[in-house]
C-alpha cells in the first residue's frame, strides 16, 4: 500500500493519496483544486488515479474532488448521510452517494465510509485496511471529525452556514460519534486527521501529523468526558472558546455542497510593465496585490493595493480581503519572478480566487503613497482590535471594538461610516491588521494603523490592558 499525505501549510489541511501497488490503482481524499500534486504522485509511482472522494462539506477552503475527477476521469464518491439539507447538489449526480458502510475497493486497498455526524451531519470518516497485509483496518481518515489532541468544531453550521443553535445537536452527535465508532476500535488504529494546527475548524489542533486511536483515547481533553459518559461537560468543554470563523467560510460551504467550478487548463499569467499598469490602475480596471511584509509596505504602495505578505499564507489572508463573488476586476500580484506569481495563484485558487490575470515584478517608476499609521501610545480614535476574541477577551486597548479580520469587510454594517473618521486598527503585530486595513481602505475607508500592533501597545510603560468575558 502507498498512502502520502498532502499538507497545504496555508490553510494547515491534508489530504492523502492512497493506493495499491499491486493494482497501480489509487484514491484521493479530500484534494484541494490544483491538484498536479496528485497527478505527480500517481506519476511517480506507477499508478493511476480511479477513484476521488472527500470526507465532508468543506468550509476552509474549495473542494478539488470534481477538478481532479475532470482531469483524471476517475469516479467521485461522496457522503449521502445527513439527511436532504446536507445531500451534495445536481453537479454530483454522476458521483457515487455513500451510506455507512460503503466499501471502495482498489485491488488489496478498501476504505470503508463510517458516519461520523457532529463536526457536520453529513461527515464520513474512512477506515483503511491493506489487505495485503492484514483483514482487519489499520487507519482511519478522520477528516475533520478527530484531530491530534482536539476535535472538529459542531459550530460552523451556525458560523458559516446560517443556521442558528446547531451547534448544541453537533456537539451531542459528536460525542456519540466518539462513543460509536471511534473509542470502540484498538490502540493501533492510526488516526490520520484532515487539519492540523492552524486550522480554524478547532481550537487546540496539535501539529503532529498523525496519531493513534489509544493515544486520544488516554490523553485527549475529551477523554476523561468519555470515560465518565459526561455528555453535558463535554458539550460544555467542546463548545467554549472556539476560534471566530472566516466570513469566507459561507462562500466555501455553499459552494462545496452546490460543487465548484471546474477550471480546466489555466491560463498563462501575462507579465505587465510599470506603464501599462499605471494606465489600468488609473482607470480602476485591475486590484493589485503587494505581497511585501507589511513595515515594506508602510514605506510605500500602490493606492488601492491589497497588503497580501507573500504566498506562503495567500489563501487564508486573500479571501479575507477578496470576495470573487462581488470583486470582478482582474488580480495583479507583486511577484519576482513569473514562477513566485502562480505559486501565489495557486494558492488563491484553494479558495476560490480565480481571477488572477498577471504580475509585476516592481512597483519602480509607479506612484506610491505611504498608508497611516500611528505610534501605540497615540492611538486614539475609533478603536478596532482585529484580532480573534478569544485574544481580544484576554486583554485589549481600552475601548476598542473588537472584530477579527477575517470577518470584517463582510461586517461593514458594524462600523461608523467611511466619512465618520478614521479607523484605528491593530492586530497582536501589525501584520494581520495590514491585511484588513489594506481592505478596508480599498472599500472607502479611512484607517490608521497601530505600530507594532496590540504588543507594542503593551509593553509600554503605565499601559492597562481592558479585560472582556469572551462572548
């Protein structure tokens, strides 16, 4: 057997190739959208990918399974549980709807579906068994049901899907998934989990890659819960402090149930010149992303350009800042070098950002203005703390309102008006609140940014930070 796991540091989420060697058949569970890391793989070792499937709904990021399956002709397989508000849309008619139970057999390889309801109604995990080497299971693919050290969040429903107290159902299902079908099994059942740390679909993920049944059993937060059948205190536990979700994660979740676009071929990225962008720039034809650290950006940038630092986290800090569904223009990215550009594309595209058109290589013979900011013993003003809540709770600037930058372009309505004054924004550093003011000051917005974010602020002399009970 082959089994590769797949880790997007971006959005901290795996996915995993396996196969069987002696067939040279294999399966991709849940694959993200550029998907010539897969065909690379399968490439590499002989095998031909036959079969796509994914364990859930996904709310964190654009689901790969019908681009893979275009490009592969491999079947798609998806969950048929949860009842008829979570069943996968008409552009998965052709897949194969799976019940508890079902088998995908790929020569010595089987994977079977278990329903394991909590995180969503409708999550399947997958038990893997090697035929060649023994009858009896030897992982599981958990997707976002169990974790390293944590388990997936039941409040996404509410977060992101619109729906109201759902969480309290998700958090009883996932205990009884717990019970059913996961503490049940041997110590030597390998859990390999879809997110790890990072992620925002729990709020205490390890950074291991994988784990074993016996050790969660043991050592988890959830276990002595378990142990005791404590459904009310694990509902508890489970529930509190869980991180904010990205507004995007609504786009994400409707998408995936509906079934993405396929892309197909992409088309190549066109490198512009300093003078054929200033002319679109000046008829506001394109938005340009500058992909330096933030303290390069203060220095000077492009007016209206999103402050997106590097692609080593553009999908998650592109899709707080872009929204494709209402930003139709063209995306140019600061890039040096035509491969840096569609990495950076790449990675957008996990999120559903599909409209990067090129890239330039300096901003050099173009106008630059210098954004706001202020020294953090003299922010004053309109206070906003774009930092989780769990981090705002903790401690914040006396007076500021707090809304996590991952939320806040689709919250406007929570904000004073553009022509009311400046916003005065910080983070725990600066660099979040760069990301966020970038996008606010493209929607409108006056913003000054706090030096040194919400640490610099603390450490000066006589500062008394303001506590909150989290919400």
């Amino acid at each position: 057997m082959l089994l590769e796991r797949i880790y997007d540091e971006d959005l901290a989420q795996a996915s995993y190739l396996i196969g069987c060697q002696a067939r040279g058949e294999a399966i991709v569970v849940d694959a993200r959208r550029d998907t010539e890391v897969y065909e690379r793989i399968a490439s590499a070792n002989g095998m031909t990918i036959v079969a796509v499937t994914e364990t859930h709904i996904h709310a964190d990021y654009l689901s790969g399974t019908r681009e893979l399956a275009a490009k592969t002709g491999a079947r798609v397989y998806v969950s048929d549980e949860g009842g008829p508000d979570w069943s996968y849309g008409e552009r998965f008619d052709g897949a194969v709807r799976m019940k508890h139970g079902h088998r995908i057999e790929l020569g010595n390889i089987s994977l079977e579906a278990v329903h394991t309801p909590g995180h969503t109604p409708e999550h399947l995990s997958f038990l893997v068994t090697d035929g060649a080497q023994s009858p009896e299971p030897g992982f599981m693919l958990t997707g976002d049901f169990v974790f390293v050290g944590d388990l997936g969040r039941p409040d996404l429903l509410d977060e992101a899907a619109g729906f109201t107290d759902t969480r309290f159902a998700g958090a009883t299902q996932l205990f009884e998934s717990l019970k059913r079908h996961f503490v049940t099994m041997p110590d030597y059942v390998q859990v390999l989990p879809g997110h790890g740390s990072g992620s925002a679909c729990g709020k205490a993920l390890g950074s291991i890659a994988a784990t074993t049944v016996g050790y969660e059993r043991n050592f988890s937060w959830w276990a002595e819960y378990l142990r005791d059948d404590d459904e009310q205190g694990f509902v508890a536990a489970l529930l509190d402090g869980q991180p904010d979700a990205h507004a995007y994660f609504e786009r994400m979740k409707r998408q995936n149930k509906l079934g993405p676009e396929v892309m197909g071929e992409r088309p190549p990225l066109r490198e512009y010149a300093a003078r054929e962008l200033a002319k679109l720039i000046e008829r506001d034809e394109v938005v340009v992303i500058d992909t330096r650290h933030h303290t390069a950006v203060h220095e000077g940038t492009l007016a209206g350009a999103l402050a997106v630092p590097g692609s080593a986290k553009a999908a998650s800090y592109g899709a707080w800042v872009v929204n494709p569904e209402a930003e139709r223009r063209p995306l140019v990215v600061l890039a040096e070098s035509r491969e840096a550009a569609e990495q950076f594309g790449d990675h957008l595209v996990r999120v559903g950002i599909d409209t990067l058109a090129g890239f330039v290589t300096s901003f050099e013979g173009l106008p630059l203005v210098r954004p706001a900011v202020v020294k953090p013993g003299e922010a004053r003003g309109f206070l906003l703390d774009v930092r989780n809540k769990t981090e705002y709770a903790a401690g914040h600037l006396p007076g500021a309102k707090q809304l996590s930058s991952g939320r806040l372009l689709w919250h406007l309505d929570e904000l004073p008006a553009p022509e009311a004054g400046p916003v005065v924004m910080y983070c725990r550093s600066g660099v979040r609140s760069a990301v966020a003011a970038s996008g606010l000051r493209l929607a409108g917005y006056d913003v000054v940014e706090v030096e040194g974010g919400y640490m610099a602020w603390a450490a000066l002399p006589g500062s008394q930070p303001q506590r909150t009970p989290a919400q």
